[in-house]
C-alpha cells in the first residue's frame, strides 16, 4: 500500500477504534494482518466451537483453518462439499457456538457497524447467543458516518459479493444496486450495531489493509 495512503488509513481506523470504545464494544486497531491474527488466536484459546458467517476477511486471513489445527469445532456452512442439510445446520448452530466470526460490510468513524444480510444467520448470531462475537474488518471498510457506510454497501459491497457468489441480480451484471426484487437477493435484512448490545461480548479488530468486499 502507499505509504501516505496506510498512514491516513491508520489515522481514519485509530479514530474509528476510539469511537467504538467509547460505544462499550472492545474495540483493537492492528498495522498488520499477523498482528491481528496473533491477538485473535489468543483471545478465543479457551473456546470450543467457533462459527463463521459469509466472510471473505475472515476465511481470507486463515482463521478457520488455524482454529481446525488446533483442534476446535468450527461450523462454517461455506465449506466446500457441504450437503443443503449441513448448511443449514451449521447456519443454526453458528447462533449457539461459543465464539462467532464476523466482519461488517461498512463501519462509520463514528462508531456504528452495519451489516446486510441476505438469509439472516450472520446478523443474528452477532447480535446475540455466542458467548463471544469478533468482527475483523479492513480500514476499507470505514466511512466518515453511518450513512455513507449504508451507501458503501449498496455501492460497493453489496454488487460485488453478489458476484462472487455468482448470484443472478441486476448488481452482478451492471455493479449498480436496483433495489431489486430478485428471490436471489443477499440484501434482505439491514442490522446497525449503534451501541454493543446488552448482552452480547463484542470484540472488533480493524487491520490497516484492503480485506473483503
């Protein structure tokens, strides 16, 4: 990366970090990926069963396979040779595991953290049940408020995950969100964490990279 441009990306995630823990989440910034992983590693070593929603920052950083080696239950209904069944399965117990993975499609400087989910399993498991929930995000991630966090998904995240996921929506041919009706829409359910719930331990790691969608 730019070195003027990691360094103002350092600034936005630092001011990003300090809002979130002023909003009760316990909130980390990382300069690197092996930075972030080191800490993760550490902090879930006494859970059992881990749970990972649809992400690319997550998968992409090797977090279920370095939870796999070291023995731990991880219900990732994203892997490969997976029956509709055990999906299924996976997407219900990932809302009881001990320890959810997340990231978010947007996260605003002012502490808020939006999510758009399109069959619900990833929002709901974030905002209750696990005993511990970590949402790993990049500084591309970050918009300056909760608004333009809400346009950066409809922009930007949404057209492109829904072409990753070779999903057929108006987005994945023309990367312009229509707002559509498609019954293969992964734009059904908008979460924004304003505050850490009540009930739900939240930890967040913002890395100083380009992570996900």
């Amino acid at each position: 990366m730019n070195p003027f441009k990691k360094w103002l990306l350092e600034k936005t995630g630092k001011k990003c970090v300090d809002n979130l823990n002023k909003h009760r989440f316990d909130a980390h910034f990382f300069d690197t990926i092996e930075d972030a992983k080191s800490k993760i590693m550490d902090m879930v070593k006494d859970y059992n069963t881990f749970g990972f929603g649809g992400s690319d920052t997550t998968r992409g950083i090797g977090l279920p396979e370095a939870l796999e080696e070291k023995g731990k239950t991880v219900y990732d209904h994203n892997k490969e040779d997976l029956s509709l069944e055990t999906k299924m399965e996976y997407r219900k117990l990932q809302g009881t595991c001990d320890c959810f993975f997340s990231s978010a499609n947007a996260i605003s400087q002012t502490g808020e953290i939006i999510n758009v989910d399109g069959v619900g399993n990833r929002v709901n498991a974030t905002c209750f049940g696990p005993s511990k929930v970590i949402i790993v995000a990049g500084t591309n991630k970050i918009e300056k408020d909760m608004e333009s966090a809400i346009k950066r998904i409809r922009e930007v995240a949404a057209p492109m995950r829904s072409k990753s996921l070779g999903m057929e929506n108006p987005c994945s041919e023309t990367g312009i969100c229509a707002d559509c009706n498609s019954p293969t829409r992964i734009c059904n359910i908008t979460t924004i964490l304003h505050r850490k719930p009540m009930l739900t331990d939240i930890s967040v790691m913002i890395i100083n990279d380009n992570l996900g969608y």
